[in-house]
C-alpha cells in the first residue's frame, strides 16, 4: 500500500482545500466526502481498507472544515460544495468512484448529475433527498451548541456522547483531530461557525429529487443507511427506492447517522463489496 501524502486542491472560489491520499495510484480512484462538522480524519479507517483492496483512495476537507480554508464568502451552502467537488474532480484527470456522507453525498449527487462522465459509481452514506428534516435539525443543533467551546476534552467528549450515547467506550483523544485550540485556550470543533449560520434552501429536497432522477441509469447507485438513523428513516428509504428502483439499498444494523463511525468494519465491507462489483480495479 502506497503511504499517505498530503495533497492541496484549489476550490471553485480559489481557497485551499486540504487532503490526504493513498494506495495505488494505478489503482481506481474513490473520493471519500465527509460529512458537515467532520473532517476528511472520519475516513481514516474506511481509506485504509479501500487503499489496501487497491484503490487510490482521496479524501479532503470540505471548505469551512479541517485544514482547509474558510469561505471567504461564506458561502456553505451544498451547490458550493458540489462545485468544489467537480474542481476537485477535474484536477485530478479521471473519473472516481464518489463516497459521500451526508453534507458529502449531496455533494456527491450534485457533481455526478452536473458531470456524469466524471463519476464512476456513487456511495450515498444516511442521505437521500426526502432526508427526514427532524433528523437533519438534530445534527445542527448539535453543532451550533457550545459556540464557547470546552474547557477540556472530556467536556467534548460528553457533548459527543449525549448526542450519539453508542461513542461512549471511545477514544476521547481521537477527537483532538476535530478540535482546535483557540487563543483563549479553550477547544472549539474544527469548522467555520458560519457553516450552520443559515437555515437549509428550502427548495433543497426537490432539487436533490431532480439530480437523482437525472443520473444515468447505468451509474452504479448505493445507499448505505444506518438502521437506527433518524435522518433516513423509513418513509425517507421507501421514497427513496421509489425514485430509484434500480439503486442497492443496505442498511447498516447498529448504525446510527454517523454510519463509518458507529459500524467502521461492518460499512467498509459494504463499500469495499459494491466497488469490487461494479468498478474493474
């Protein structure tokens, strides 16, 4: 397995968007996207595996998160994020099988309708257009809570484990990837607040439900959900496959809406699986 390097993309609106690559780089291309208030770290375990099937395996830092650049403009919103995906895209020179999680699958959905000829497969990770809005609010409330930060990482840990309870047993030091010390000393989550600063288009779900309706049919589709997810629950799934019958749906058991991160073994397996299926290596 070729070890991993930093690479440096350049976003649509000209910022640094900070990544990490490795495996074969003969190897077919996957771009793993995280998922909003994560950072590209959240694959490191799924990236290992992928790399070592023989894959060559990108992920970055969505801009306003990680090492990459905040938006000088704010602009968070998913069409931004797609953008940036397609500029990543095309500096690499080949098409790539499109991993996204959430923030990152939407991403993921945009860029594959908007340049077909640019994706290989598409891996939707607990996200579908008609995602469950209750769900979704959850997460924000989440990551707009403690705008102060914490006095220590034990006091981020708790804010994780209230969220998802199933984190408990983890390694509270593994978060330091997700946090930053500020000159107050005190550690805030490794985003722009101004990613959550605006409510979601509310035209979102519709124009999610025009990109997918727009894919080629030949394009390998999967949905990996979570079975215990809130944001694709079930009558979020049903019209799912109501939009696209011919699209693998796999619920991970055990599985929140943080799916790599509650079941990393069980979702690489899944992935690994599709993409040995349906990409020649």
């Amino acid at each position: 397995m070729t070890a991993a390097a930093e690479v440096v993309f350049t976003s649509a609106e000209g910022g640094r968007l900070v990544g990490t690559r490795m495996g074969p780089e003969t190897g077919p291309l996957v771009l793993l996207l995280h998922g909003g208030g994560q950072t590209r770290h959240a694959w490191a375990r799924a990236a290992i595996r992928l790399a070592e099937e023989g894959y060559h395996v990108v992920r970055y830092d969505a801009r306003g998160h990680g090492d990459s650049d905040w938006s000088a403009t704010t602009d968070y919103s998913m069409t931004a994020h797609g953008a940036d995906l397609l500029a990543v895209l095309r500096a690499l020179g080949r098409p790539a099988a499109l991993v996204g999680a959430s923030m990152g699958g939407i991403a993921s959905l945009l860029a594959a309708a908007e340049a077909p000829e640019c994706a290989r497969a598409l891996v939707l990770v607990d996200i579908v257009p008609g995602f469950a809005a209750k769900g979704v609010e959850r997460v924000r409330a989440f990551m707009r809570a403690n705008p102060e930060g914490f006095a220590s990482l034990d006091e981020a840990a708790a804010a994780v484990r209230a969220y998802n309870p199933a984190r408990a047993a983890k390694n509270p030091e593994g978060l330091m990837r997700n946090l930053r010390k500020g000159d107050d000393g005190r550690l805030r989550w490794h985003w722009d607040p101004q990613v959550i600063g605006k409510k979601p288009d509310p035209g979102l779900t519709e124009m999610l439900s025009a990109k997918l309706a727009s894919l080629p049919i030949t394009l390998p589709l999967l949905l990996v959900a979570g079975a215990d997810s809130d944001v694709v629950d079930a009558e979020a799934l049903e019209r799912f496959r109501a939009q696209a019958p011919h699209a693998e749906t796999v619920a991970i058991a055990r599985a929140g809406h943080m799916v790599a991160g509650d079941r990393n073994d069980a979702f690489g397996d899944t992935i690994a699986a599709f993409l040995k299926r349906t990409i020649r290596r």
